[in-house]
C-alpha cells in the first residue's frame, strides 16, 4: 500500500486532543486532484460535519489548478467525505457529545485515491497549550544535554 502524504494539520495537535482517527476518502474534481498532488491544500482551518446523514469536509482549502480551463474549481467548496453509513452514524453520535469534533490531520493518496485522516478530538485549554510547550521544551533540553555528553 503506496501512501504519500500531501498535507498535514500539525496545528491540529497543538489545539485538540486527539481522541480517535478514521481514515475517510474524498469526492474531488479532476483539478482538485492535480492541485493535490502539486501540493497546493492547507488543512489548517479546516473540519468535518456530519449533515442529514453524510459526512463533509468544510474549509480546506485547495487551491485553484493553473493549467486549468473555466471549469477550474471553487478552492474553499465543502468535500462530501466517503463514509460507510455506520461510521457516519457513529462519528454522527460522538460529535453530538459536548466539546467534540472532526478535524482532518492529513491528506494523502493511498492507492491512486485521496484520503483523509479525521480525529476525533477535544478542544484544549490554554494551561494545557503552555504546559505541552514546556513540556516539549524540557524534551528538547534533555536531548541536547545527552547529545553534548556524547
């Protein structure tokens, strides 16, 4: 299985929790497909939403294919997410809990089709920001410390 990463949230992990991961694919355009694999998407602001049965993907952003015609698509349109319907009924259940929601992590192609890695995740607090920060922080000492030692 040939996986290629084309984009990933890290500002996901900083944010949210991370809870659970489900893989889901995407509904694209022929442009949008090229526009990936040039590498031009940003996940940042973007999540899932689960609508009168069917998962989207709302505020990535791929941007618009330069070689492409008038039929080029719209960067920020929302993306019907590939589901089988008990994922979606679960995923669905999960997020109507209070302080839950979906939030792509990365894209890529698996096989010749695009994926999404959803997590399902909680928001965080700015104490728990500052204390992962000083946390990787006191990693990073540590590990200059061992290496200066060697």
């Amino acid at each position: 299985m040939a996986e290629r990463v084309f984009a990933t949230n890290r500002r996901a992990f900083h944010d949210y929790h991370i809870l659970e991961n489900v893989e889901a694919g995407l509904a694209l355009t022929g442009t949008e497909v090229k526009s990936i694999r040039a590498g031009k998407v940003q996940l940042r602001e973007g999540y899932a939403k689960v609508e009168r049965g069917e998962a989207w993907l709302v505020g990535a952003h791929i941007s618009v294919y330069d070689q492409g015609n008038l039929a080029n698509h719209d960067p920020d349109r929302d993306r019907k997410l590939l589901l089988h319907r008990k994922e979606v009924d679960s995923l669905a259940g999960k997020v109507a809990q209070k302080g839950l929601t979906l939030v792509p992590t990365k894209l890529y192609f698996k096989n010749g089709r695009a994926k999404v890695e959803l997590a399902l995740a909680r928001g965080k607090e700015g104490r728990d920001k500052r204390r992962d920060i000083a946390k990787r922080e006191a990693d990073r000492d540590m590990q200059r410390a061992i290496k200066a030692r060697r």
